[in-house]
C-alpha cells in the first residue's frame, strides 16, 4: 500500500502595508554656513483611500502565502526600510554648508549660500518630494538652509529673515486604527542670530535653528535638521514596517526583528516592526 507524505495546507492572505526607510541626517554647518534639513524616509502606503509619498496614490496591498517567511528590514538613520519586495528609500542628506541637497525618498534641503543659491536633492518617485533651496541676503550676509523634503510636501527655501527652511510636511495614515502623522522632512539650519526656528515637518521631522537643532522623530522617518551654529547634522529618525491583515490570521516575527502584533480589532491585526532585520510569517 502506497504511503502518501502529509502535506500542511498553504493559504493565502492579503496583507496591507506602510514601509517608511529612514529619515536623513541633518547638514552641518561649515565656515558660519548653515546646513540643510534632512529629507524624509520614503513613503509607502497600500490602505485604500489614503497616499503614498510624493503625490501618489495608494499601492496595491501584498498577496502572500501562509507558513512562508517574508523578508523585513527597519531602516535606522539614513537607511531604506523593505518589506518582501516593498522598498522605502533612505531619506536623503542635508548638505553641509555651501552644497546642494541630497536625493533620496524625500530630498534633503540645500547648504545655504554665498553668493550662489543651492538647490536641494529630488525625491524618489511615488515615494516623497523634494528638498527646498538655501538662500542668501547679500544686504546682511546671513543665510539659511533649505528644509528637507516631506512624503506629503516639498521643503521650503531657507530664508535669514523669517521663520522659512521648513520642512515639508509628512502624510497621515489610520493603518494602526489611529491617524498618525509620519515621513516630515527635518527644518533647515539659520545663521541668523535671532533665535529663529525652522519647523520640521508634521510627521517627526527635527525643527532647525540657529542653534544646533533637533533629530528627526525615531520610527516615523523624519528628517533630522541642520545646524545653524558651528556643530554637526542632526541623525534622521529612524524607519516603520506596520502590516494589516485579516484577524483570522498571527504573524511571527522572526529573530532580529523588535515588533508587536496588536489585538484584533475591526477585522484586523496590525504588527509594528520598529528595529532590526529578519524574517516575518503568518498561519
């Protein structure tokens, strides 16, 4: 008699996703030259009615097997954060001084100038914007950083003269059950002398000053803002993986990976992936 081999059933699943890389650091100052906002992480987003970074529409959620292992990576400061094939790109730098921005999922702001305006780096498409240009006022020979680059906006030009050099703003997502603000692009440096402060963007971006500055917010993928004193960039914040997906499944998050799975509600549970590199499987 022929002895067939057990076999474990295969299911299949439809999991949404917000992969968020994350955010980029912050330019230094260099020779009294403030540095430029860090641009966000990359943003992307798959829930139904909501955007993706840089203007795009949401993406098609993921069908994956159950029983089978999924690769995932959180992006720390400056890095891309990936969920299977998913990739967020690293937010790019703001430049240090006189110097365009970096590219990246949002752009990193520019170094503000002498007497050149710097242009910040480009987003990546489908991802986030742009970073904002520096400036530079020959009248009082102050200047300031451009903004980095927000998912949901473009960082604002430096400016010495009013609270500008912001970052773009980031976008607001409810895959948790709440709405959250994340993907801000860090605030420009100033060397304005006045106390003045460039706003990171809604969503964890660090606010700029003519000071040292602030780091971008941990697992939103802010950028962190430039210096507007004699000192380094601030670090990016770091990236999110958060997964949705039907109630009648549990994931397992693998070795290498710091995450929680929430309880069910409204059909769903949701895992929050915060750190680390590893594997996640459902059954």
């Amino acid at each position: 008699m022929q002895i067939l081999a057990s076999v474990v059933p295969v299911g299949e699943l439809t999991v949404d996703y917000l992969v968020i890389g994350g955010g980029g650091a912050g330019g230094a100052t260099a020779s009294g030259y403030a540095g430029g906002g860090g641009g966000a992480g990359g943003y992307r987003n798959s829930v139904s009615g909501e955007s993706s970074g840089g203007g795009a529409s949401a993406e098609t959620p993921l069908t994956v097997s159950s029983n089978v292992n999924y690769s995932v990576v959180v992006g720390g400061s400056g890095q891309s954060s990936t969920f299977s094939t998913v990739v967020a790109a690293a937010g790019g730098a703001g430049a240090t001084g006189l110097a365009n921005g970096s590219t990246g999922g949002s752009g990193g702001g520019a170094g503000s100038g002498d007497s050149t305006w710097f242009t910040g780096g480009s987003g990546t498409a489908n991802q986030g914007y742009a970073g904002g240009r520096g400036s530079y006022n020959s009248s009082t020979n102050l200047s300031g950083g451009g903004g980095g680059g927000g998912a949901g906006a473009v960082g604002a030009s430096g400016s010495s003269e009013v609270n500008n050099g912001a970052g773009g703003v980031g976008l607001a997502s409810s895959i948790t059950g709440t709405s959250v603000y994340r993907g801000g692009g860090g605030g420009g440096g100033t060397n304005s002398n006045n106390g003045q402060t460039n706003a990171g963007g809604n969503g964890g971006g660090g606010t700029g000053s003519d000071g040292t500055g602030n780091a971008g917010t941990a697992n939103t993928g802010g950028g962190g803002s430039g210096s507007g004193s004699s000192g380094s960039g601030n670090a990016g914040g770091s990236g999110v993986v958060i997964l949705r997906y039907a109630d009648s499944f549990t994931i397992t998050i693998g070795a290498g990976l710091t995450g929680t799975e929430s309880a069910a509600s409204g059909g769903y549970k949701r895992a929050t992936l915060t750190a680390g590199s590893g594997n996640v499987s459902w059954a």
